[in-house]
C-alpha cells in the first residue's frame, strides 16, 4: 500500500516512494514494473561460475580455493545483475517514472501531457526497435539487458531527470510550447509478459480522460517484430503514425 492505494506489479521499493514523494505533481503511484534478472540468467551466470572457477580450482586439488573463488563469482554476479536489472517504470496518477534506479543512477519523468497515449505498442524483440525506427527518430531508453526481449514501447517528450531542480530548470510540468514538439520512441524492456504494464498504463490514462479504453485488447499479444526499416509501418504502425503526428 502506498497512501491510500493498493499498487500493482512489483514491490515499491525506498527509492521509488522517495523520488515520487519528490515530484508530488505526479499524483499517487499506481503500478510499478521491474526488470530483474530472469531464472535463466541466474542459471547461466552460476554455470559460467562453476565452469570459469570452481572445477578448475578442483581439478587442481584445492577445495578451500575452489570454494572461495566460487562465493566471490556469486558476490559479484548477484551486484552486477541486480544493477543492470534496476530497470523499472512506475506508473503514477499522471505520469511515470522510467529507467535505472540503481546506485546513482535515477529515472526520468515523462508526463503524460507530454504522451501520446495512442502509440503504445508491445513488441518482441525490443531492441530490434533501435534499427526499424532509426530513420524517424532517436530512441532513448535504459541500459538493455540479454533478458529484456518482450518490450513496450510508446512516443513521448524527453522527460527531465527525475529530480526536483532538473524537473523545474526544463518546465516539465509548465505548459508545453506548442513551436516544440520534440518526441521521441521510449521502451521497456523486460522477460515477463507485458499485459500487466499495457494494463497500468490504460487504467491511468483513461482515469486522466484520455479516450484508450479497451487499448490492452489492441496492443496485446504483443508482435515479432524484424527489425527492418521498411516494415515499421506495417508492424509498429502505432509508434510511426505517433511521430507522424510529432513531426
């Protein structure tokens, strides 16, 4: 519970309550999604442990070694994972809170004033929308991780850095000039499905009046995309009809 609200999705974590307390124009947050590690590269990262440092260390008798190297490699694995797993979007009553939580690093804010709520699309793989996208515009998003291939993907303003000076030195939350359109492609990336996230994000945008309900049965399932220019249009028409619009 956070105020008076049940959140969604993942666990609300010190950072994420204290960085929304910062920018109460936001609202109440509403669903947090995360991007942990997924089980198989847990597996993947203990194999790769035992392989590069435990048997080794056994064939040549030395247990106590073997032992120490292999507590080390899981110390490790676990900083090095959590971190570039610290990825989230936080869902909020107007706005989100999208890209690293991790030490040092903050999110972003992005309004959804400043959100073309009718471009939300999920896709699979994620990072394939970089290359089919490049020739409309930059795309920004968090660190990508081997695990993240479902994303979801929407056209918004560059938000500020999620801080109370950063936010107020861009007027993020002032009126929008209307000579300055700039959008760019957002997205997500996580292993799990995306239906709960597309669901956040319509149960927010509509309780704001914007007129997407029934979006999660137009976006999901989520489409394979190729990851060639040419076939943006037909595959992500959403995100290219968004920028058409922004352009």
């Amino acid at each position: 519970m956070v105020g008076s609200r049940s959140v969604t999705g993942d666990g609300v974590t010190r950072k994420v309550r204290r960085i929304a307390a910062e920018l109460p124009e936001l609202g109440e947050i509403r669903h947090v999604e995360a991007n942990p590690p997924s089980p198989k590269a847990w597996w993947v990262t203990i194999a790769a442990g035992l392989v590069f440092t435990v048997l080794p260390a056994l064939g040549n008798g030395d247990v106590v070694d073997s032992l120490v190297q292999g507590v080390a490699m899981v110390l490790l694995a676990w900083l090095i994972l959590g971190y570039l797993g610290a990825e989230k979007v936080v869902v909020l009553d107007r706005g989100l809170l999208i890209g690293s939580f991790a030490l040092f690093l903050r999110p972003r804010v992005v309004p959804f004033d400043r959100f073309d709520a009718g471009s939300i699309t999920a896709v699979r793989p994620g990072w394939k929308l970089a290359g089919m996208l490049g020739g409309h515009t930059p795309l920004t998003t968090g660190r990508t991780t081997v695990w993240a291939w479902n994303g979801v993907a929407f056209v918004a303003a560059l938000g500020a850095t999620a801080r109370r000076r950063d936010a107020d030195a861009s007027g993020i939350f002032r009126a929008e000039d209307p000579e300055r359109r700039d959008r760019l492609v957002w997205w997500f990336g996580t292993w799990r499905q995306p239906d709960r996230l597309v669901g956040a994000l319509e149960s927010a945008l509509v309780d704001l009046g914007h007129p997407v309900a029934g979006l999660s049965q137009r976006v999901l399932p989520m489409v394979r995309i190729s990851g060639v220019p040419a076939d943006a249009a037909t595959q992500v028409p959403r995100l290219v009809a968004a920028l058409e619009r922004a352009a």
